[in-house]
C-alpha cells in the first residue's frame, strides 16, 4: 500500500509564500499522476495542480495559475507544491494524490491558513 505524507503547511501572511512537500512510501511507487487538492472549511474538495510522473506535464486550477508551481523528484518519490502572493482564499488543507492503475491515494493533509 501506498502512503502519502503532506509537509511544509503553516501560518503565513497574504502575499508570502509557502512550499509544500508529499513524500510517498510503501512500496513500488510507479503513479501515472500526482498533485494537490485543497479544501477549505465547509467546502468541498478541489482540484489544485497535477503533474504526470513521467513527462511532467503540469496542469493547474485558474486561481492558481502563475503563482503556484507544481514539480515532482522521481528520485525521492516526492512532489512539491510551491506557493507564492498567497492569498487568504487560498486557505484550506492541502492534500497530496497519487493516480495510479487501480485507485487514487491521499495524503492526511497539510494546513494552510493565509492572514490577512
């Protein structure tokens, strides 16, 4: 089985930045794709960024476009999430996902709380 541990949330003020890190473990570890997803208090779950393992190709939501960067080591088993110019929207727990044949694995999340 597959785990995904979240690093790097934390308090941090509106236009700071903040890298978020997902290390994987538990064995063979070949995902088609990995990202993040945030969620924020009553809300539901959204999408972030995406990166592919093995072309790193990226994707990323429209509200974070320009100011987050997704990037992955395939050496470490490890994908990144670096955030700048947050914004207090961008508040939530961030979570770590890995897509693999089978299912998708979550990360336990990270917070992030971004003051005003």
């Amino acid at each position: 089985q597959v785990q995904l541990v979240e690093s790097g949330g934390g308090l941090v003020q509106a236009g700071g930045s903040l890298r978020l890190s997902c290390a994987a473990s538990g064995g063979t570890f070949r995902p088609y794709r990995m990202g993040w997803f945030r969620q924020a208090p009553g809300k539901e779950r959204d999408f972030v960024a995406t990166i592919t393992w093995s072309g790193g190709g990226t994707n990323y939501a429209d509200s974070v476009k320009g100011r987050f960067t997704i990037s992955r080591d395939n050496a470490k088993n490890t994908v990144y999430l670096q955030m700048t110019s947050l914004k207090p929207e961008d508040t939530a727990v961030y979570y770590c996902n890995a897509r693999v044949p089978a299912r998708d694995y979550w990360g336990q999340g990270t917070q992030v709380t971004v003051s005003s």
